[in-house]
C-alpha cells in the first residue's frame, strides 16, 4: 500500500487485520479503524494488546464516560484507535481527532454501507462526510464478501478516490462441500448424531437458536470435550469457552451466528450447519472458518422445511411492521426529548437506522428530537424497513436455491459472486463422494489433582515437572 | 433461582410483593428497596443478582406465581401458600450455609471487579512465568485491565505469583475441597485454561448453586484482604472494601433522601446550609443513574437547559442567561450532571 485508496475483498477474514496492522506501526500519526461489531472490535484490541501493542484502544458506546474520557486524553499517544461507527457522530471527538494527524482511515465491514449487502448499517454511510472532516486521510475499505453490486457501492458511497482494488477468491479448495435436505428435525438430529462421530475435528456446529446450540453441545458432550457458545451467555463464560477451544480442550463448539468473527483458529477441520444461513455471504463466511491452515476440511448443511421457516421467521420479525411502529415507537417518541435507545423494543439495528434516518431528516441533532415526531415521520421510516426486508428475502431465495438445486454448489457460489469456476476433486456432494479427511491432533493436557497441586502448576509453571 | 426469591421473601414478614426480593437481588437504588434490605436484614442478598436482566428476574417471580407458592393478597402484598412453604424449606439450608456479603461487595460491583482483576492477573503472572508473552486473555473490562497493568509496573511476575500463591493457600485451605477446586478450575495458565461454572457444576448439583458458592468464595477472599494478603493487592483491596461512589458526607445525605426526606428537611436535620446539600444532591446524579431528576426539573425544563447547554459550550452563566427565571443554577447543575455522569454521547 502507497498511499493510495484501497478496497480489499478477503473472504476469510485471514490477516485481515494484518492488513492495516503492518501499515499503522510504518506509519506515522494514528490509523483509525471503523467497526461495527463492537465485541469483534474488541477482541481485535485484546488480540494486538496480548501481542504487545500497548498503544491500541477501542472507543465504543459500551464504555463507561469516565473510559472514554481517558481514552481520548491518551488519544495523541495511541497509534491505533477502534470505533464504532456511532463514536464518530460526536462532535467532541471528531473535533479531537481533527487536531491529530490521521495516516488510515480504515473501514472495516466495508459492506455495512451498501443496502444491497447481507449486513446493512445506514450510519456507515456518513462516513465519507467524516472522512473528508477529518483532513481526507488515505482509506482502507475492508470485507469479506461482497458481489460486484456491493462493491460498486463501497467505491461510490465511501468517496474512494480511483481505489487499487484486491480481491481474493471467495473459492477455499480444500473444504469439501456437502449439503444434505432433511425431512424434519428428528432426521436431522439422527444425521448430525452420525455426523459427530463420523466428521474430523475439531468442529463448529452453527445452530439456528440458542436453545439448539445447548442441545447439539450436551450430545456432543456424551462422546466429546463439547462446549455451548451464544450470546445469551456472560461475556466471561464466552471468553473461555474461545479460549478452550482455541487451545483445543474442547473438540466440538455447537454455536450459534455469534461465534466466529475474530477468532484465530487454524486446524478446524469441519463445520456443519444445523439451520439455513439468511445469504450465502453468510454461509461461505461460516464455512470458511474451517481449513484456514490450508489442509482438507468439510462442511455439511443440513435443513429443510422448519429450517426455511425459522430463517424466513427471522427475516420476517427482524424488521418491525409499520403498525409495530405507530404502537411502539411513536408514543414513545412522543414523550421524550433524547432517541430513546433502552426504551424501545427493537433491536440495537433497528433503533440505529431509525436514528440515522431522522439525522438524516433533520428531526433529529446530536440524537435530541428538534421537534415531536408525526405519524407521516414513522410512516416514512416504515417504508425504509419494507425495502430492506424485501432486499433480505431476495438473498434467502438464493440460499434456498442453493441447498436444494442439483448443480455443483461451488460452482453456484463462485456464480453468485460472479467469478469463475474451475473444476475440482473433492468437490462438493453433487459432484461426487465425500472425501476421508483426518482429525487435526488433538489437545493433551497432562492435568493435575488436587487443588494444591492446581496452585503449584499457575504459580510455579517451572516446577511442574517436580510434582508429577 | 426462584427458589432464593422465595426464601428471601420468606423474611420480609408478609408485609412486600414478590417485587420486593427482586428489587433487593437487582440492587436497586430506590430508597423502599435499601430500607427493606436493613428492616429486614437481608445485607447478604443485596444486589447479588444485579447482572440478571429484570425480565430473567420477573420471570422467575412469575413462576412462583404459577406453581402456585405465592398468591396475591392485594397489589402490594403476596402471601406465601402452604406448598410455598414446603418448597422452601427443600433448599433452605443450603441458601442459610451459604456465606455471601452482598451489600457489602456486590452493590457496588466490587466483587465483579475483583474477580475480573485476580482472574487476568493470575493468568498474566501464569505466563510471563513460563516465559510465554503473547497469549489470549481471558474476560476482564478497562478497570480490570488498569488494575493488572499497574500491578505489573509495581511488582515482577514471581513477586506477583509468590504473594498471590501463599494468600491464596492459606485461604483455600480453610474451606471444603470442592470449594477449593472449584475456584482453581476456574483460573486459566498456560497448560489450560479456566473452566466455565457450568462445566464445573459436580453431579447433582443445581448450577445456580455452585455459583452462589463461587460468589460466596470471592466475598470471603476480598474480606480476607488486609495484612495478610499479598502487598501488592492492598490498594485494591482498600477499595474493594470500602463503598466508593460518594463523599463520605454525601453518602450521609442520600441516606436521608432515602428515607424519605426531603432536600429542606435533610438541611435542617443535618444543620447544614441548603446548598451544601443541593451539592450533595448533584453528586448523587451524577453518580446514581436512578436519581429522580424529574422531580426538581421537568422534562420539558430539561430539554431546554440542555438545549441552551450545548450552544453556549455549557457554562452556568450562560445557561443560565438563556433560560431566564424558568431555571435556578441547582436545577442547572443537576440537569448537568445527571446526563454527564450517565457517560451519553451527547456530552462528549
Ligand atoms: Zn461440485
């Protein structure tokens, strides 16, 4: 990179955080980096800090005001600072950041912008506008999937300026694909049973509800290390069941969408699928989680009807209903002076968009209503989730097609992001037989007795040898 | 974990609702729910939930309701039934056994906070001892993080390990084994790493009862905090042991406004001039995202302070200029202070 914009499209997420990390330790001044996913931004953090780097904070929403005030009075000494994209409506801190010199912009999730992608963020879409705020720094647009249409719009919406373009195929030879269609849920249950024994691991199975994940965890746990991973648990609990994993104490993950981003685990050798993806960025993102070390791995889908119907419930429910809207929202509005965020019942995603959309309109300044909202004001921000809704069932109807046709599923994902496909052994279930692919080794722990001797092997890890 | 809700509610002499315990395992900062907790002398339950969602919470109470141990008597008051009684006398012993200060380290979060701090620094002590650098932490948040990072200025790793292995000893060794086993399952070091509590619930035991046992045990090590426990922990512990948020003075204060007093009645109780108490009084906002700022300043009062706070770059004066009559400088500050301590983005 030489000081020129640059969009890159890594399918894996793979050094993708290599990819400005090298660039902002040779530069000088700050590199600032735009996420979404805060729990993602700071497990990157956490990652670069256990590698060293002190001089990496993260700026989101969840802090503390004390934390933030903290961070920002450090802000001229950091060489990286992560923000979530809602950090950079604060005028306080964009007037911070203007007196730095700012080397990288870089927009992670560069998809977010684009309506047209499986993940829609309408507040990434003022980011040109803080670009150019902040002095027009060089930007790094990054993401992991994005069709010709997405990627278009990462190139309009964020400003680039005759970007260098670097695509990575979303192809990942060495995962066999497999898709199974079952009758009900008692034949997928029984095929996974099957699939357990029969499958190398370690392995993710990504389930569709939290409730799936438990269930699929306590099965693998009869014959496996088995551990459950959701967003219904601690943020603890989750840590250490990544770090288990990680370490490979724990075989077998049954969890849910929440589980993935972020974690650097090589040697994973199979994921199955439990429940249908909404799009097949989705899907060729979770199944990339498998074979990153480069060895043969497989991944097996197994759904049918109820599967269809939970993913299209979801869809459907995601997005609230204008009626939803007039009950919940507008009264709501109507009382309060601030966007009222805890007191809405829709989801974080929703409540954003409706906050960016009324920035956007004017009704809304630094997220104080300018005046009370009417029903024609609701009205409006309805049709935005109808059209977004419509976009969303559009990308399940290709997942659908995707798992019942008879064509080559490789040959029909690398057509949905309009690349070329080359034949291959062990290609996918509808081109031939599932290959015999080898655990990864697995995870030794000579484990001490005993709590004394626990104590001894934490404090005096030296010593271990003396106690055996 | 409804269990518990009934057992506390056991205590409070059929005179509360259901919502009375779990307001007290919330830690809710409303002056009926601290009363209830010294009328009754529940400091042992206090707060000790306050990371369990209200709705988690109300749905536990629902179902005392509909295994029919509760029932209403009016609005305010249940009463507990005769299989009510039974049910809690199954798993009383167990919540009587157990040693927990909530009021004391869970109100205000200082177990959590020394948890997270032990919990990274043994796992950081752990590895820099087997030479290895570069390892992923285990969950810990800013303060924790702060607390590990300047414990590493101060002391070396064997110094740190040194210290926490011998008070760590001595305290594990006064309780059961499984106790003991328990928390040391739970550490991460560089061979393995810490379990999770469910994986660590032995057989037949309720998982919310290995937790309130793990709870249990921190409370006693935090306690344990003093002379005897390692050098380098003794500045968290001073703080971990003693309530934090407000000037000893203040603190005062909000008892009273707890109890029920009124800003005047607090002044002329406590012979102190009114706008020392108005101070006190914008302390407790900005500490207390509960406080009832709505009583001294309306919400249409509100939007218009902050509104003329945010074009005059938020001094009194000038505030208090665009406001005119409609706002004294109490008001103001309040107002103020209750939006920044609440850490909104509006004010950063
Ligand atoms: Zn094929």
């Amino acid at each position: 990179m030489k000081g020129e914009d640059t969009l890159a499209v890594l399918p894996t997420g793979g050094g993708k955080t290599l990819c400005y990390d090298l660039p902002s330790r040779m530069l000088q001044g700050l590199t600032v980096v735009v996420s979404p996913l805060v729990s993602l931004m700071q497990d990157q953090v956490t990652q670069l800090q256990s590698q060293g780097r002190r001089r990496v904070e993260s700026l989101t929403g969840q802090l503390s005001f004390q934390e933030k005030k903290d961070i920002l009075y450090r802000l001229p000494q950091l060489n990286m600072l992560f923000l979530s994209p809602e950090m950079l409506q604060s005028e306080r801190i964009k007037e911070r950041l203007k007196q730095l010199t700012i080397s990288l912009f870089v927009v992670d999730e560069a998809h977010c912008i684009s309506q047209w992608g499986h993940e829609f963020r309408p507040d990434y879409k003022s980011l040109a506008g803080v670009i150019e705020e902040l002095h027009r720094p060089v930007v790094l647009a990054l993401t992991a999937t994005a069709t010709p249409q997405v990627e278009a719009d990462i190139k309009e919406l964020l400003k680039l300026n005759h970007p260098f373009i670097y695509r990575r195929s979303v192809n990942r030879r060495n995962i066999f694909l497999e898709a199974v269609k079952v009758e009900n849920r008692e034949e997928k249950w029984e095929r996974l049973e099957r699939e357990m024994e029969a499958l190398p691991k370690p392995m993710i199975i990504y389930t569709g509800t939290r409730k799936e994940a438990e269930e699929a965890a306590a099965k693998a746990g009869r014959n496996f290390s088995a551990a459950c991973y959701h967003a219904g648990m601690s943020p603890e609990e989750r840590r250490a069941v990544q770090l288990q994993f990680v370490e490979g104490s724990v075989s077998v993950l049954a969890a849910t969408n929440a589980f993935g981003m972020g974690i650097n685990k090589k040697d994973i050798r199979s994921v199955v699928h439990l429940y249908l993806p909404p799009s097949l960025e989705q899907y060729v993102q979770e199944t990339g989680r498998a074979g990153r070390d480069g060895s043969d791995s497989i991944a097996v889908l197994l759904a049918g009807p109820e599967e269809e119907r939970l993913q299209m419930h979801l869809i459907q429910s995601a997005l609230p209903e204008k009626s939803d809207l007039f009950r919940y929202m507008l009264p709501v509005f109507q009382q309060q002076i601030d966007f009222p965020h805890e007191t809405l019942p829709f989801p974080e995603v929703v409540n954003r968009t409706a906050e960016h959309h009324f920035e956007q309109s004017g009704l809304l300044k630094n997220g104080r209503f300018q005046r009370v909202p009417e029903r024609e004001d609701i009205d409006r921000l309805g049709s935005i989730y109808e059209a977004r809704r419509r976009i969303k069932l559009r990308q399940f109807e290709k997942m659908l097609s995707f798992y019942t046709d008879t064509e080559c599923l490789r040959k029909q994902i690398l057509r949905y992001f309009q690349e070329e496909a080359e034949a291959q052994q062990n290609c996918c279930s509808v081109c031939g037989l599932r290959p015999e692919i080898a655990s990864s080794q697995l995870f030794f722990s000579n484990e001490e007795t005993g709590w004394e001797n626990r104590l001894i092997q934490l404090f005096y890890p030296e010593r271990r040898h003396e106690i055996t | 974990m409804d269990r518990l809700l009934l057992h506390i509610f056991m205590h409070m002499n059929g005179q509360r609702s259901i919502s009375g315990p779990v307001h007290i395992l919330k830690g809710k900062r409303s002056s009926q729910t601290i009363q209830d907790i010294h009328l009754f002398r529940l400091h042992k339950w206090a707060g000790l939930l306050r990371h369990t969602s209200y709705g988690t919470l109300w749905e536990q109470a629902q179902r005392l309701r509909d295994q029919g141990f509760i029932e209403p008597i009016s609005s305010t008051v249940d009463s507990v039934t005769q299989s009510g009684l039974d049910a809690e006398s199954v798993s009383r012993k167990v919540f009587e056994n157990v040693r927990l200060s909530g009021w004391k380290y869970e109100w205000e979060g200082h177990t959590d906070d020394c948890w997270r701090t032990l919990n990274l620094l043994i796992q950081t002590a752990s590895h820099l001892k087997a030479g290895r650098k570069q390892f992923i932490p285990v969950y810990a948040d800013t303060t924790a993080k702060q607390n590990v990072r300047s414990l590493f200025r101060e002391a070396s790793a064997e110094q740190i390990a040194e210290g926490l292995y011998e008070w760590l000893y001595r305290e594990l060794l006064k309780r059961s084994r499984s106790d003991a086993e328990l928390f040391t399952d739970s550490l991460s070091g560089p061979d393995r790493s810490g379990k999770t509590l469910g994986q660590m619930t032995s057989s037949g035991e309720v998982p919310f009862h290995t937790w309130l046992r793990f709870r249990s045990i921190l409370h006693d090590l935090i306690e344990s905090g003093g002379p005897e426990s390692p050098e380098c922990l003794n500045t968290l512990f001073k703080q971990w042991k003693q309530k934090k948020e407000l000037t000893r003075s203040a603190e005062k204060t909000r008892e009273l406004f707890m109890a029920g007093y009124d800003l005047q009645q607090i002044a002329a109780e406590r012979r102190l001039k009114v706008s020392t108490i108005e101070d006190h009084f914008v302390e407790m906002a900005a500490s207390d995202p509960e406080f009832p700022v709505d009583v001294y300043a309306a919400a249409e009062l509100q939007r218009e302070i902050l509104q003329a706070a945010s074009t005059s770059g938020g001094r009194l004066r000038d505030i208090r200029e665009r406001i005119g009559e409609k706002a004294d400088y109490f008001q103001i500050r309040l107002v103020l202070s209750s939006r920044t301590g609440k850490g909104g983005t509006a004010y950063l």
